[in-house]
C-alpha cells in the first residue's frame, strides 16, 4: 500500500519547542490535534502532559481562554498544551522537537515518566539538549555539527563518544552521574 503524505500524517504527532497556540479554550488548542478526541481523551491528555496543576486550577478548567498566542500563559504551560494536543491525536509516533526545554526538570521527569508508562506501543522520538531528557532512552543519537557520532544507551555512549561524555560533565553532576538526584 502506497503511503501518501495525509497517511503518513496521520500516523505522526509533533511538538515543536516553539509551541504553537491559538485564541481558543485550551480543550479546542488540544482538540486542534484531533477534532474527535473525548473529553474524557482532552482530560488523559492533559494529565498525561503534566498539565492539570495549572489546568483544573483556572475557574473554567480546560474550557479557558488562552488569550492571543498564548500570552496569558508561561512558556512551559504552552509547551504542555501543545504536548497534550500531541497525545490527544493518539498517534503511533511522536516526535518531542526540543518540546520539554521550558519545563523545569522535575515536570521534565514526571512527564517523560508518564509517557513511558501511560503511552507503551508509541514510538517517542525526543530531540533534546538536556542529558536529563534523555538518558534513559532507549536509543540515543548524538549529533555534532549535523553529523552522527554517537549511537546506543547512555552508558554505551559515555563509554566510547567524547562528545556525548563531555556533554553529560558540563551539565550533570558526579552525584547525578552515579545515580543520586
């Protein structure tokens, strides 16, 4: 079978780290990913995103207006909008763009712990500067100046790629590499 480019995008969600958002409720900025999606979708989306705490604490939950471009909202809350309009579109595949780089790191980690146990079967891709986002993936693609240089788990990687082990001391800590914090 023939894949043209609407199948293909129907299989594929993405999350810029620039988000995306429109003057809307913040169910219909989630929504925009998938016009089908339940409410009861919208709300495991938001929770799944990390997004409840500012969400269902605003006096129309998720039926509030994001105001022009999201300027009524912190870079991080967009990011988690534009994540759980991700997840909502229930695809196969999901490539996270940098999309976790406004997020303080312990919504970072809750975030990347709840996709891992919520979204099994989903293939994750995440682009990422931060080691924390990543070191537990899987796979791991180190690129330096566009070209390929490092290729496995994060220990692999700290075994025989300079570039990755030098990334990783400039911003984890010797406690953070030995498995504290």
């Amino acid at each position: 079978k023939e894949l043209n480019r609407n199948t293909i995008r129907n299989y594929i969600g993405v999350v810029f780290q620039e988000p995306f958002i429109f003057s809307d409720t913040i169910k219909n900025n989630i929504k925009f990913g998938n016009e089908n999606a339940s409410d009861e979708a919208v709300k495991k989306a938001i929770e799944i995103a990390q997004a409840s705490d500012f969400v269902y604490n605003l006096p129309e939950k998720e039926e509030s207006l994001i105001a022009e471009r999201g300027n009524n909202l912190s870079g991080g809350q967009k990011q988690r909008i534009c994540i759980a309009r991700a997840l909502a579109r229930n695809s196969e595949i999901i490539i996270f763009d940098d999309s976790f780089s406004a997020l303080d790191y312990k919504t970072d980690k809750n975030l990347r712990s709840a996709i891992s146990s919520e979204l099994k079967g989903t293939t994750c891709v995440i682009v990422a500067q931060r080691i924390g986002t990543i070191k537990n993936a899987n796979r791991i693609i180190v690129l330096d100046h566009g070209k390929i240089v490092g290729d496995g788990t994060h220990k692999e990687l700290l075994n025989n790629c300079s570039v990755y082990k030098e990334i990783v001391h400039s911003q984890l800590s010797e406690e953070e590499l030995n498995g504290g914090k």
